[in-house]
C-alpha cells in the first residue's frame, strides 16, 4: 500500500521546505505558497517582476548557488514574515509582502551572497494561483521513497530525499513504480491527480543540504546506474481537496 510520508512546501524558491500536516490541493494550481517568493539577482530587471512565471535562470537557485543550503527558514502564513536562520540563530526577519521587509531582507541577501548577488537581489512574487516553479504549468512533485533507496544502493551515499525538492514523498510500493504513472491518474482521499511528466533532474541534486558542498554527482549516478537523470514526477490538480500524512495513494 503507498502512503504520503511527508508533505513539502518552499515558500522561497532556493531556500529551505517546509513540513506540512496537511494541505488543502485546488484543481489546476500547486501547493499553496509553493514558491510563491524567489530571489532575483541585480542582473534580473525589476520590471520582469509581474507576478507572472519566469525562468529560474532569473533567479538565486540552490543549482548555481549551493550557499542558500546555509539558511534555514520559517514562513508565517498570517503576517507573510520570512525568518531567516544561520547556524540555528536567527539572523533576520521581514514581511514578503511589504516594501520594509522586503528591504530588510534585500539588504541580508546583499550582504550574504557577495559577489553571488551580482548586485542588489530583488525579491519577487508570483500572482494568486500561479508560482515561480521550474515549470510554468503550476503542478505537484511526487517523490518515491523507494527510488531514493536505490539510488542510494547506486551512489553507495546516504542522501536526503530533500535533495530532490518534492511537495509529496510516498512510501510503501517498488522503486521507480512511478515511472509507469505517466499519463495515468492516481487518487489520494478525493483528490485527483494526473501525471505528467518523469522530473528531470539538475545540479541542485549535488547539494549536500547540511554541509551546502556539492558532495554527490547524482546525474551521473542516475545515468550510468539507470540510463536516465529523472526521480520523481510532476502530476495536475485534476479534483482538489484535502490530503494528509498517512494518506494512502491509489494508482488507476
């Protein structure tokens, strides 16, 4: 039997998930304040920030800039503050939505990215019901416990599954089962979910999320160990409702 083991968010794009009970999923759209904020480098023109999705190259990404592993996160729904942490210390706080916080929070990233911030960062946010996710199309990552094992068999490493940078991570069924998804829908509860596509893996993956070193060439591990560089995959809201931990997933 599959069941949902954990369920993610990243409210900023780059920066640290975070864990959810529950979450309540609406048809044709991700989880909500799934990369609803991301970070702008000085090169990215303020003007490209309309709420609408843009490419992550425009943005400080875990793939290019392994430092952010370094900070850890709290995002409050109500007040829309972002806390940020260094070494277990807060180090600054401010609200996404406001021009003081936001300028506060500017002024952190200037400071701790240097010369990676290729001037002064700019923080952006998406529109209602849209997010700045990798993909245009707003959609659900779904990440098998299971095939994390066997790449760890392969890498001969033990890694976080956190590398990957799922919303859902499942348990409970065989590796890479999720592969043969495509194109078929799975039902969690009343939700509906139909999968896309496999997720095609990047640099992100090499990042040692504790350490923030690339430590583990994972690309060339899926290559040579399974003749391809995906884990996981990307599924459409087709029926929205709520979904839990524990949750069992049904596969059509």
């Amino acid at each position: 039997m599959l069941k949902i083991q954990k369920i993610y968010r990243y409210p900023v794009k780059g920066l640290s998930p975070e864990p959810l009970a529950e979450t309540v999923l609406t048809a044709g759209q991700g989880i909500d304040n799934d990369r609803r904020f991301a970070i702008a480098p000085g090169t990215t023109s303020a003007n490209q920030n309309t709420g609408n999705w843009i490419a992550k190259s425009f943005f400080l990404t875990l793939a290019r800039n392994p430092k952010l592993a370094q900070l850890k996160t709290r995002y409050d729904d109500t007040s829309n503050t972002l806390t940020i942490l260094r070494r277990g210390k807060p180090v600054t706080k401010g609200r996404l939505t406001e021009p003081i916080g936001r300028t506060m929070l500017e002024d952190f990233f200037a400071a701790f990215m240097g010369g990676e911030a290729r001037g002064r960062p700019k923080i952006f946010e998406a529109k209602p019901a849209n997010s700045l996710t990798d993909q245009a199309q707003p959609l659900i990552s779904l990440i098998n416990l299971q095939s994390v094992s066997d790449i760890e068999r392969i890498t001969a490493c033990q890694l976080d599954p956190l590398r990957f940078r799922g919303n859902i991570y499942f348990e409970g069924g065989d590796a890479w089962q999720e592969s043969a998804w495509v194109d078929n829908v799975i039902s969690i509860n009343n939700v509906q979910l139909r999968i896309i596509a496999p997720i095609g893996r990047c640099v992100a993956t090499h990042v040692n999320l504790q350490s923030s070193e690339r430590d583990i060439n994972i690309l060339k591990a899926l290559q040579s160990g399974f003749g391809h560089t995906n884990c996981g995959v990307f599924a459409e809201v087709v029926t929205g409702d709520t979904i839990a931990v524990g949750d069992s997933i049904v596969v059509a």
